[in-house]
C-alpha cells in the first residue's frame, strides 16, 4: 500500500526525508517511489552526486532543497 506523503530536505542529516507513522524517514541513494508533477504520479529513484537528485525513465534533475515535494511511498 503506498501513501502520500511531502518530502522534504532536512539538513542535519543532509537526507531527504519523508514522515512515516510519526517519524521522519530518511531516503538513501536508490529507493524508488513516485513523485507528483502536475498532479501526475512519476516512478522515480533518488541518488546523490554533488548534491541529491531523481530519475525517471531517461531523464534526471536536481533537487531544490529549499522546496518539498508531494510523493508516493
């Protein structure tokens, strides 16, 4: 069963993170999910270079980390 949930940047641990069951869980280097855009959920998978980023299909970008985003998990 997948949830809704904001992920966020948190940068104590430099993770992206999401809240589940009342805990902040952070995302390591290859997790897949789905992320909104435009209201359209998109299979992604997140790693880290310099800094965090997603890929979908073919195409890969850069995290903002002043933004959160809506995903499935």
């Amino acid at each position: 069963m997948q949830f809704q949930k904001t992920m966020k940047y948190d940068e104590e641990t430099d993770r992206w993170c999401v809240e589940l069951e009342g805990r902040n869980y952070g995302l390591h280097c290859g997790e897949c999910f789905e992320i909104y855009i435009g209201g359209q959920s998109i299979p992604c998978r997140i790693e880290k270079d310099a800094q965090w980023y997603l890929i979908m299909e073919d195409v890969s970008f850069d995290l903002r980390r002043s933004n959160s985003y809506m995903v499935n998990v």
